[in-house]
C-alpha cells in the first residue's frame, strides 16, 4: 500500500519539479502533471478498494514523525478514500480536459491546478483544525489563481470577489480556531469529539464561528452571490473542478466539523441546507446563462448534500450511501455539463440548439441531465429513493415535500434547457469542433455513471432485485443506432414477442391485460414504424426504453421496481414526445406533470412503508400511518398519467404534435399506466370495506367532469389529431369515472372501457396520422373528400368511430351498457348522467373528424393523394380484427375479466348464460345482436341495391347547390367551425382555465424567482453584507 | 338462435302495421297543420303516392359508397328500434326480438341510423346536408340529458331496465302509469320528445325553406322512398318507447294506435304554437326546464 502521504508528496514534488523542469516544454510538465494526478487517483483507489473490500481498517499517518499535539496527522479512512478518490479522479480528468487551456497559460498555471487537488486533499484528509484553514486557504488562493489567469474585465471581478468573500469566511474560521485552541488546548479534531468541545465555557461560541465559516464556504443561499459568479466567469474546465471536486472536499470539512460540533447542529444544518437547495433551485427557473444556471443548481444539489448530512443521524446507516448516491451523481454530472458547455461554447440557454447537430453530444446531455433530476438507471435515483423512504419512516414529511419542491424547481430549468437544446430554433448555424482531450472525460464521466447506477442497485436485498433485462436490451438497440430502419425495428419487435413470450406466463390476469396493451400494442404500432426509410437515429432507444418502463411497472414486486419501472417510462415517453415537431413546450410540461405525479406516488411509497418490514408492492393495501393522505397521493400521481381533468394541459399538444406511430403510444398505450396505477391503488384501498369513500365519490366526479370536459373541448378543435388527444381526455375519464365506482360492474365497464379505448384510439391516431403524413396537415378543414383516394383509411375510421361511439352493436355498446348498469346499481345517477352527456357529445367530434377529412369535398391539392402506407394499414386492420371479435363474442373478454374482478368484487357480477349477460336490471345478447344487426342490415342493402341499380355515378360538385357547380372545394366544404352554435351555448365551459391557472403559477414562481435574484447586485461589498448579515442571522436562531 | 318463423312472420306484419300507421298517422299531422294553418291540406293517402312515386323514378345518381349506404344504415336504425322493441303488451309474438336487449340498447340504436345517415350525407358534398347535421347531432347531444335523467330514474323507480318488465309494472289502472308514479320523469321525457321528433320550435335541423331539407338534401328517388320509409316507421316506434314507458303500454294495436296518436300529437301541437328556435337556443333550453326536472325525478328517488 501506498501511504496516503504520497497523494500530498507527489503533487508538491511535481510542483516544484515543474518550477525546475519547465525548460523541457509545456507538453512535458502538462504530461507530468497527469502522470501525478493519475498516480495520486491510483493512490486513493488503492485504499478505497482495500478499505471497502478487504475489509482493511483505517490509517493515520503523521506527519514529521510525531504525534499529535506536535504534528498534523491524516486520516484515510473509508470515506476519506472515497472522498479524495473522487477529486482526484475528476482532477486528473479536468487535467485532460484543460491540457491544452493549461498548456497555454503557462507552467505556473499547471502548478496551480496541481496543488489546488492536493489542497482538495488534504482538507478531506487532515485531522488538524488548523491544517484545515490553512489548506482552506490554499484552496482559495489557487481557485482565484486559476480564475484570474482568464482574460477578460470579468472573471478579474469574479475573482477579486471571490478573494475577499473567502477571506472574510476564513477570519471567522481563524477567529474560532484561536478560541478552540485557547479553551481546550489543542487543534485536534478526533480530540474535540473526545472532550465534546460545546461543553466548555464559550465552547458553543467557537463550535458556531468554525461552524459557519464551513457552512459558509458551501455558498449557502442567500450568502453566495460571490460563490455564483465564479462558475460563470471561470473557463468551463475550471468550473467543472469547482463544482465537482471542491465541493466534494467542502463537504468532507462540514462532515468533520459535524462530528465534535454536536446533535444539536443538526438541524439548523439540515434548514441550512434545504433553504439553499430551494432557494438556489427557485433562482435557477429565471437563468438563461448556462454556466450560472449549472451554478445555480450546483450550489441547489450541495443545498441538499447538506441537508443529508444535517439527517445524518436520522438516516443512520443508509445516510453514506444516500449521500455519496446523490454526490456522486451530482459531481459526475456537473463535470459533465461543466466540460460540455466549454465544448459548445453557448452561453444563452436557446443558443444550445446547435448541440444537436452532433446527436451523441445530445445523448451526453441527457445522461446528465437525467443523472441529476434522479432518474433510474443512476446513482442519485437510488439515494434519492431510500432518502424520501427513510424520511417519510421517521416523520419528516415536509423535508421530504422541500426537498421535492426543490427537485421540481431544478427540472423545470434544466428540462427546458434540454428542450432547447432538442428542439429549439437553431439560431445560429456555425460549425464547432469536438477536440478529442475534451470529449474523452465526458465520455467517462458519462458511462460511469451508467456502470455506477448499475453496481449500486446491487447495494442491499431489496435495490438488487431490478430487472435490467429490459434495459440491456434498449442498451443494444443504442449500440445498433447505426443501422437503418428495417434492422432495428424488425429486432425492436422481435425482441419484444420474446420478451412478451417469457414474461406472460409470470404474470396475473390483471397484469397481463395491461402486458398486452402495452407489448402488442408496442409491436403493432412499431409495425407502423416500417414506412420510415433511413436511420430515424435515436427513436428506437427511446421507444423500448418507455416500454420497458412500462413492463418493469407491471412485473414490480416491490414498490422500488414500480417505481423504477414508472420513471425509466416517464424518460422514454418524453423523448418520444419531445421528437414531434413544435414539441418542446409540451414536452416540458409532459414531463413536470410527469415528475410532480412521480414524487407523489414517491411520497405515498413512503408513507405506506411505515411500519412495514418488507418493501413489497402489497403494501399499499395495508397502509397503516395516514392512509388518506397516501391513498390521495397516489391517484393524484397517477390522474397526471390518466390527464385527469386540472392535471391535463400537457396531453393535447403533446399527442397532437408527436409523429404519427408515436401518438398510438402515447396515447392508447402510455395513458394505460396510469389507469394500471389507479387500478392498484384502489386494489389496495380495499373493495370490500371501503374506508375511503369519500376519496372514490370524488375520483368518481373528477372522471365525470373530465369526460364531459375533454370530449366538449375536442368538439371545437379544429387539427384532427389534437381533437383526438381531447377525445383521450374524455375517454381516460370515463375510465376513472368507472374504476371509482368500486363495485363489480363499475369495474368491468372500466376495463371494457380501457380495452376498447386501446383498440380504437390506436386505430384513430395510426389512420389519422398515417392520413396527415399524406395531406401534410393536421387541420380537418384543409382536407375533405379523401374517401375516394383513401378507403381503407375511411373503413378503419368508420368502424372505430362506431366503436367509440357506444352505438350497438360494436364493442362500445359492451361499455355504455355496463356503465348504465353499474352507475344504476351504485347510485351515482348524477355523475352518471354527466358521463352519458358526455358520451353523447362524442358523436359531435367524430362527425366532425370522419366528415371533415373523408367526405364532402375534395380539395384541389388532394386530388394525387394515395392510399395511406400499407405499414400503417396492417396494425390498423389487426386492431380492427380484435374490435370485430370483443364485440361480436363479447363473452371471450368479458367472461374472464368477471372471473378476475371477482376476487375484489365477488358480488353484483355479470350472469351468463350462454352469450346472455344479465344484471339483476338488464340483459344483452352482443352476438345476437351482431347477428340480427347484420341479417337486417344485409336485407335492406340487398333491396336499396336492387331498387337503384341503374343509379349513375356523378363527378364531384354535381349537387343540388342554387343551379350550378360550386368549383371551389373550400367554400362547399362544411368544416371549419362547424359546431359554432354549440360552441355558443356551451363553450363557456371549455374555456381554458385550468390552463390559465397553470399559466398564472409558472408566471408567479418565475416572478418570485426574478425578484429575490435582485439581491445578487454583483457589487462585492453587497455579497459581503449577506455573508455578515447571515452569520448574524443564523446566530440568532442558533442561539434563540 | 333457433329460428322461429311465426315469430319472423310476425315481425314481419307487425312492421308493415306499423310502416301504414305512420304513413297515415303523417298524412293525418300534416292534414292538422294545414287546418291550424287555414289550408286544406294533403289528401289522407298523399304519403302512399309519394313513396310509390320515389320508389319509381328511374333516373338516379349517386355520389359513392357511404352515400349509397347512408339510407341503408337510416333504414335499418328504424328497424332496428322496431326489432328490439316488445310492441304489445302480453305478447309473445309481437315482443319481436326485444328480449335480446334492453332499454339501453334501444336508446344507443337510434344512433345507429343518424350517424349511418349524417355519413351518408356528407358524401354527398352538399354544404346544406352538414349545416343541417351539426344543427342536428348538437341539439341532440342536449335533448338526450333529460331523457337518460328519466330513464334513470324509470330503471331505479322499477329496478329493471326491461322495458317489458317496465310496462308490466304499469300494469291494474291509469294511476300505476308511469305519468302518475313519476310526473317528473315523465316531463322531463316528454319535453325532451319535442327535440327528438324535430318539429317546431325544434325543426332547424331540417329547417325547410332555409338548407332546402337540411341532411337528405341530396338525396332523391329510391333513397328518399328509404328515408320516407324509415321515418313513418320510426316516428311509430319512438311514440311506442314512450308508450311503453310512461304510459302503461298496449295491450292491443287499438290501444297502441290511440296512444301513440296521442304522443305523437304533443309535439304536432307543440310545433303549431311555437316558433323556431335557433341552435343555440335550443341547446341551452334542454338544459334549463328539461334538465331541472330531470333532477328533480333524480333526487325524488
């Protein structure tokens, strides 16, 4: 073993070489300085990997040969390893990355860099007070160095700030370390935990002054208006240093001063940290420059650090792991964005839409962005959910709801950020270089991540049961981008048939319901995925990612799997939404809808945890502490995937505007998860002895009122396919409307409903969209007449409309006559005579979407239009195939989801008898009927055909219109507007206020944001003010 | 499904009983109107000529499939309602096929027709069919809220959804009717009739004289005999529905006769006394009177 001596010894000794040896070229030292990086990262690896797996215990090592009072001593211990195994690391990568920056500014540059990692070093490893501060200042010194050797009035400014700010926090610490020394006679840290220094006279005072300082040099918000302005003055490279490995180090110095400060701290570090971790988030919403924005969130995760410390003793033996979960993520992260946005060298957020023109570097972002927010498969999704567990266990809800809030507020700006890049308008359109140095650390940083996330959900029993299956296989999809369309997606759905193959015998009636409608449906609508030609690069991860998402929620066994599985589907679908034209906006709100549901159902996880010993997915059903509020959160989180009605502004755009395979997935299939998720938590409220009826009656109105809403609001749009994510609206709350029944054929309607919205909302938006990559338009009133160039279309359009409808004898009819029974039985006659209402208004927007788009007349432009892709018509006629058999032998479905429902509701069923169902109220014969529908139907057609067998076909415009032939197609063509009358009478009620609202509190938080970022002044003595003002402050809520 | 051919047969005569009834219970409203009016009027068997005059004309054209299939599907929603609708009470024989569904498969049938023939007609391209369309499948949407509060509130005052169970239960004397059990179902309904028989001040969907006769515009000859077909028949059967559930039923085709005269005739007289409304007001009016004493049959429960 290496003593850790050396870390310190190598850096100081190549440093002074460099001084000697700088005539040989800066090429040389540079290669030096990474040859001594590299040895000092080998040195902390080699005790981490010796401390953590041979169990070896931890060294001191003195300094001079003496012990301690008369010489430094260090420690290495485990997290000491790991702590400056980490700064190392990214030292010796931000090494790579700055060669040539470094190269430039000179040796002494080089030397600077050097020792500010040692100086890193040492504040984690040293067990001296006063080692402590003078390394500390070192730190400062050599950050301001590497800041003031940047051109530019600027980073002078910065850096002049950051000297003073620092020098200021380090006379505190002085003053402080003076009176510990007077009062207890050493500068030990281990001997201040040994004699509890608050104990003494005057004791609290210096634990206060060190305290503080250490705080303070974490750039606590609102005190950190200096610390801000360097992440945005400084090169990138330096930044990413700052960011990643001096607030690693930082960090540690809290952590020890932490360890003799007393429990007593623990609090006010934890409000500390959480005000900053808000705080800093709130500022970030109002940013447009991206290094103050990465500063902003950077000072927004340490805010959060230290509030995981100030819980330390709470957590207990999860809290290193949740710590360095969500550091680690964070200072790979960082680094990250830090080093990309040096490469792409955009300072406004819009102006990253050129990053896109090198797809890979987009990828790199995402990962990052991802990393940080917390999504699986990373670090920070695993800390971050045994954090919130482990919280909500010991009744610290509302840390939980802060450090969620806080979260929120980071993926507002961030994901708009990523949007932009994404799709933003590219303004400017000049070509920018990747040098090699530069990209291979964020090559690295990235896939550590990745292998990170993946060896830390091995952790304990209960992380280590994630299957990654799935995600394998979208990791070899990844790899195979290269290849064109036909490749890819004939593996896409080959793999899925076998995945669906060797999963279905695993899972219960209920699951596998939904197993198809999310797998067939994702193959069918992949098969629709043929007419695209070339690489269509980045699409097929992303699709497999969300069903896998998707699967992973139905095979959970635990809750942490449902929730894997549940945000691994919230990442693919956003970037399946996000690939639509004028997609960004939506997008974004898809996917902070998306996250606040998440957190909820994350909250409600918590809660039912409590005063459970097992983490299995079952414990929803027995929810022992506030079982309310956990039920409420949980279909509040899942209504955010249902779009129930309030929570529902970012369905229409984002399906509207997806690509025409993708809205089928989006909408009949991803909507699903959230009725899944609803399905389960009413599952576990208990049927039988309903406590919560309360919770259910107004679920039940909320599913009313949204199918009354949203099938009013498709009536009056005008782009079809927007018309149909309305129409979803409605359907979905229709859904929900009949799950809260909670009785027997409430539930068979609800299910009814949700396979036949499957079927034919995936029939409507493949015809449709298959339609619009024809016409180029999604507005019904510029299409018309397509009958004639599209009969397959119109015939799938028909019948799914029929379906839709209710109108006997489709499939629908199965769900109205349910739904009328059920609300009969239950009682609920007003909400259901809303849900019929509503069910009746369908037949507006379905007139309008057939004839609009298919009869009346055909436009000029239209007149060589073909048929609609063959790849489109066979998922659609398969899905019309099932349509025609659920309704005509309703009992093959409708039989075994009765015999699954029973095991809730073993009451109020369905009677068969035969293909006669009956209720204690009603009766229906689907098959007879079908037979009797279509003998009649067969007869008459016969005889009209007979009757007017010599009629004559006549061209387009020959209509009885005042004497002649109207040539204009668009003034004869009824669309536009068509139900203005209605609109007059009851558009009030689709008036968009909810979006208003939602309008008005993004508007208030930006506000807000904008107005507290007035105290950054920019001016020095100003931030000196709020450090001195802070330090008062919190002394006197220390000290009462 | 065994086949039962004097049940067909049957079926059969009931159907072209109640295709002349309409016929002549049509001639006879329109006869009234004409007498309200200070006019003469048709002569009682004018609606025969005219069907034998469009079944006979022999130059037709037509505009493609769905316009083909339009009157086929109007034509078979009627008959379909027929089909599934127990006629006399009783009967085993004239209960046609109603025993395959209920109350709720009759009130999603009548959609069956509309929407075949709202199709139909927009293929036909003619501006006037689709004004007269959406004037139609709005103020639908609105005169159906009191109709489903009142069978509702039928299928909870019975507790069944049969409607020959419902018909059953109004059975011993005119105070079991439905009129006199639950007035304000039966109001609710009965308001809510006026828009569905689509005479004045509910007659804009077809507003003769403005869009010529609003969705059949286009249609003529063969087609028409269909619609005419279809509409004497269904104009028979939907005062049969409210026969059967608000008052009492019918025991023999004498009875169903009066009775469905009588109904239909509520909203002949309604048409004589009022104007027409325009769309919007004769959306919103479902949603006031109609729709309050739907609850009210609602909350009564």
């Amino acid at each position: 073993m290496v003593t850790p001596i050396f870390i310190v010894a190598t850096a100081l000794g190549v440093g002074f070489a460099i001084g000697v040896l700088n005539k040989f070229g800066r090429n040389f030292t540079g290669a030096l300085v990474l040859a001594a990086l590299s040895f000092m990262t080998f040195i902390s690896f080699q005790w981490f990997y010796a401390l953590t797996f041979n169990n070896l215990s931890e060294a001191y090592v003195f300094t001079g040969g003496f012990k301690p009072p008369f010489a430094i001593n260090l420690l290495m211990g485990q997290y000491e390893s790991i702590a400056t195994l980490m700064i190392n690391l990214i030292g010796f990568l931000g090494a790579v990355y700055l060669y040539k920056s470094l190269k430039e500014r000179g040796s002494d540059a080089q030397v600077v860099y050097l020792i500010l990692i040692m100086a890193l070093n040492v504040l984690v490893m040293t067990r001296d007070i006063f080692n402590l501060f003078v390394f500390s200042e070192i730190t400062s010194v050599a950050i301001a160095g590497l800041i003031l050797l940047e051109k530019g009035t600027r980073s002078i400014s910065a850096g002049f700030k950051y000297i003073i700010a620092t020098s200021v926090i380090s006379t505190i610490f002085l003053i402080g370390i003076v009176f510990a020394y007077f009062i207890t006679g050493t500068l030990n840290i281990d001997d201040f935990i040994g004699i509890s220094l608050s104990t003494y006279k005057g004791g609290t005072i210096v634990v206060f002054l060190i305290m503080i300082s250490a705080v303070l040099e974490l750039k606590p918000f609102p005190a950190n208006g200096w610390g801000i302005d360097i992440y945005e003055a400084s090169e990138a490279g330096f930044s990413a240093i700052i960011s990643a490995a001096t607030t690693t180090a930082s960090l540690f110095v809290l952590y020890k001063i932490m360890a003799f400060a007393g429990a007593e701290w623990n609090y006010y570090i934890a409000l500390i940290g959480m005000i900053t971790f808000i705080g800093s988030n709130l500022l970030g919403l109002k940013q447009d420059n991206t290094r103050r924005m990465l500063g902003y969130s950077s000072i927004g995760q340490v805010g959060l650090l230290i509030t995981i410390l100030g819980f330390k003793d709470i957590l207990g033996e999860n809290a290193p792991f949740i710590f360095f979960g969500i550091l680690i993520s964070h200072y790979f992260a960082k680094a990250g964005l830090f080093w990309l946005s040096g490469i792409i060298n955009a300072s406004n957020l819009k102006a990253w839409s050129i990053i896109r023109k090198k797809p890979i570097l987009l990828f790199l972002m995402g990962t990052f962005i991802f990393a940080l927010i917390g999504f699986p498969p990373f670090p920070s999704f695993f800390a971050k959910w045994t954090l919130v567990m482990d919280l909500v266990k010991t009744g610290n809800i509302v840390w939980v709801i802060g450090i969620l809030l806080g979260s929120l507020f980071e993926a507002i700006y961030l994901f708009r950020w990523f949007g932009y890049a994404i799709k933003g308008d590219a303004e400017k359109t000049e070509e920018y270089k990747i040098e090699f140095h530069k990209i291979i650390p964020v090559w690295i940083v990235a896939l550590s991540l990745y292998v990170l996330g993946y060896f830390i959900a091995q952790y304990n029993e209960f992380t280590s049961v994630i299957n990654f299956i799935p995600l394998a296989f979208v990791a070899l999809i990844f790899a195979i981008d290269f290849m064109p369309v036909l490749i890819k997606n004939t593996i896409a759905i080959i793999g899925m048939i076998f995945y669906f193959y060797t999963i279905y015998p695993q899972l219960d009636n209920l699951r596998l319901i939904f197993e198809v409608i999310f797998l067939i449906g994702g193959i069918l609508a992949l098969i629709a995925g043929y007419l695209h030609k070339g690489k269509r690069i980045g699409f097929y991860p992303v699709a497999l990612l969300m069903y896998a998402g998707l699967t992973g929620i139905l095979e959970a066994k635990t809750t942490l799997e449902f929730f894997y599985g549940w945000e691994l589907m919230t990442a693919g679908s956003y970037f399946l939404i996000i690939r639509g034209k004028r997609s960004m906006t939506h997008a974004l709100s898809y996917m902070l809808f998306s996250l606040a549901g998440a957190y909820a159902i994350l909250t409600a996880f918590g809660i039912a945890s409590v005063g459970q010993s097992t983490w299995s997915l079952s414990i929803i059903n027995n929810i022992q502490y506030i079982p309310l509020w956990a039920y409420s959160l949980l279909i509040i989180g899942f209504l955010t995937k249902t779009a129930s009605i309030g929570l529902h502004i970012w369905l229409p755009g984002a399906h509207a505007e997806a690509e025409s395979d993708v809205s089928p997935m989006v909408s009949a299939i991803l909507l699903k998860a959230g009725v899944f998720g609803i399905v389960l938590t009413l599952i576990g409220m208990g049927a039988e002895n309903n406590q919560y009826s309360e919770l259910v009656y107004v679920l039940g109105w909320l599913g009313a009122i949204t199918a009354l809403i949203g099938n009013l609001a498709a009536v009056f749009q005008e782009d079809a396919k927007r018309l149909l994510a309305y129409s979803s609206i409605g359907q979905l709350g229709y859904i929900v409307f009949g799950f809260a029944m909670m009785t027997h054929l409430g539930w068979l309607a609800a299910f009814t409903y949700t396979i036949n919205h499957f079927m034919y909302k995936s029939i409507l938006f493949l015809t449709i969209g298959a339609v619009v990559l024809r016409v180029k338009t999604h507005n019904m009133y510029e299409m018309g007449g397509l009958i004639k160039k599209m009969p397959f279309a119109f015939i799938a359009v028909l019948i799914s409309i029929i379906a839709l409808s209710g109108v006997p004898p489709l499939s629908g009819f199965a769900g109205k006559w349910l739904l009328y029974n059920a609300v009969i039985l239950k009682g609920w006659y007003l909400q259901g005579a809303i849900a019929f209402f509503s069910g009746i208004i369908a037949f507006l927007y379905l007139f309008k979407l057939i004839s609009s788009i298919f009869l009346g007349q055909l436009k000029d432009n239209h007149r060589n239009v073909k048929e609609i892709s063959i790849w489109f018509i066979i998922p659609i006629y398969i899905l019309i195939v099932g349509l025609m058999i659920f309704a005509a032998k309703p009992e093959l479905i409708l039989q075994p989801l009765g015999t699954m429902i029973s095991q809730y509701f073993p009451e109020g069923g369905l009677n068969w008898n035969g293909g006669m169902a009956t209720t204690s109220i009603g009766y229906w014969h689907g098959t007879h009927i079908m037979i009797i529908v279509g003998i009649m139907f067969a007869i008459l057609f016969s005889w009209l055909a007979f009757l007017s067998r010599k009629a004559q076909k006549v061209k387009q415009f020959n209509i009885v219109y005042s004497g002649e032939r109207p040539f204009t197609p668009e003034t004869t063509h009824v669309s536009y507007n068509i139900f203005a009358g209605y609109n007059k009478a009851l558009g009030f009620l689709v008036l968009p206020w909810i979006t208003d609202f939602w309008t008005l509190t993004t508007n208030i938080v930006h506000d807000i944001s904008g107005f507290v970022r007035r105290i950054y002044s920019g001016n020095g003595q100003t931030y000196l003010t709020h450090i001195v003002l802070y330090v008062v402050v919190i002394y006197f809520v220390f000290f009462n | 499904m065994n086949i039962d051919f004097t049940k067909l047969f049957f079926t059969f005569l009931g159907l072209m009983i109640v295709l002349n009834w309409g016929l002549l219970m049509s001639a006879i409203m329109r006869k009234i109107g004409a007498r309200v009016a200070g006019r003469y009027g048709i002569p009682w068997f004018q609606p025969w000529v005219d069907l034998i005059k469009n079944y006979a004309v022999r130059s037709q054209i037509t505009h493609g499939i769905m316009f083909y299939l339009g009157p086929v599907f109007r034509l078979s929603g009627g008959v379909g309602l027929f089909l599934f609708m127990p006629i006399l009470f009783g009967s085993n024989l004239w209960s046609n096929f109603s025993f395959q569904g209920d109350l709720i498969l009759i009130l999603y049938f009548q959609f069956f027709g509309m929407l075949g023939m709202a199709l139909g007609a927009g293929e036909g391209g003619q501006p006037h069919s689709f004004i007269g369309i959406s004037r139609g499948l709005s103020q639908f949407t609105t005169i159906e809220v009191p109709m489903t509060l009142a069978v509702i509130s039928l299928a909870v005052q019975y507790h069944t959804l049969s409607i020959s169970e419902i018909v059953a239960a109004q059975q011993g004397g005119i105070m079991n009717w439905t009129m006199f059990t639950n007035p304000f179902a039966t109001a609710a309904a009965m308001l809510s009739l006026l828009g569905a028989f689509g005479h004045s001040p509910f007659d804009l969907v077809k507003a003769p004289n403005e869009i010529p006769i609003g969705p059949p515009t286009e249609y003529h000859g063969t087609f028409l005999g269909v619609l005419r077909t279809n509409a004497a028949i269904l104009h028979v059967v939907e005062t049969v529905l409210f026969m059967n559930l608000f008052f009492g039923g019918a025991s023999n085709w004498f009875e169903l006769i009066i009775k469905s005269f009588l109904i239909y005739f509520w909203s002949v007289f309604v048409g004589m006394v009022f104007p027409r409304f325009r769309i919007e007001q004769s959306v919103v009016w479902f949603l006031k009177v109609p729709l309050i004493l739907g609850i009210i049959a609602i909350l009564l429960l």
